[in-house]
C-alpha cells in the first residue's frame, strides 16, 4: 500500500503521522503532484535537499491556498533541528516582486 511507502520513506515519523499527512494529500493533491512530494519528502530525508531547497520545492508544488494547508502536516514531517528554519521560510511574509 502507498502508506507503507510513506511510512518506509519518512521512517522516523510515526506511521499515524505519516497517514494522516498522505490522507491530506490525497485530497488535495493530483497523484504525479503526491508523487512528487514523496520524492522531496525522500531527498529532504537522505539530506539530497536542504530545508531550503525543500521549502521553495514546496512552494512550487503546493501552488494553491487548499494545497498550501498541507504545510501544517508536512511540519511534522521536517526534522527538529530544521523546524525553525522550517517556520521560518513558511511562515515569514513575502515580499513580492513583479
């Protein structure tokens, strides 16, 4: 089942953890868009991508409000160590350039 890859992908989560972040995607995102995010959940975790690279990967990916509510999961996903850069990079207000 794709929630053992999950769980297999992100192993130092809980497997509810894991669940409840893939049942979220599976909501709000199309299946090559869950599949690209279990491909940047894995490189985060092999450490392929930092949290930076992970966060601006998101933000392309995650490129709705709906889609964009499922950063409040994905938090829990994110190392601690990394959490605060984490918030940081989500939550800081964007100055937009045009």
């Amino acid at each position: 089942s794709s929630t053992g890859e999950w769980r297999h992908r992100v192993h130092t989560v809980s497997s509810a953890t894991a669940a409840m972040v893939e049942e979220k995607a599976r909501v709000v995102l199309a299946r090559s868009e869950r599949a690209a995010l279990t491909q940047l959940l894995a490189d985060y975790r092999i450490r392929r991508l930092t949290i930076e690279d992970l966060v601006a990967s998101l933000a392309d990916l995650l490129n709705t409000p709906e889609k964009l509510t499922l950063l409040i999961e994905l938090r829990e996903l994110i190392d601690s160590k990394d959490r605060a850069m984490f918030d940081d990079l989500v939550y800081r207000p964007r100055t937009v350039t045009r």
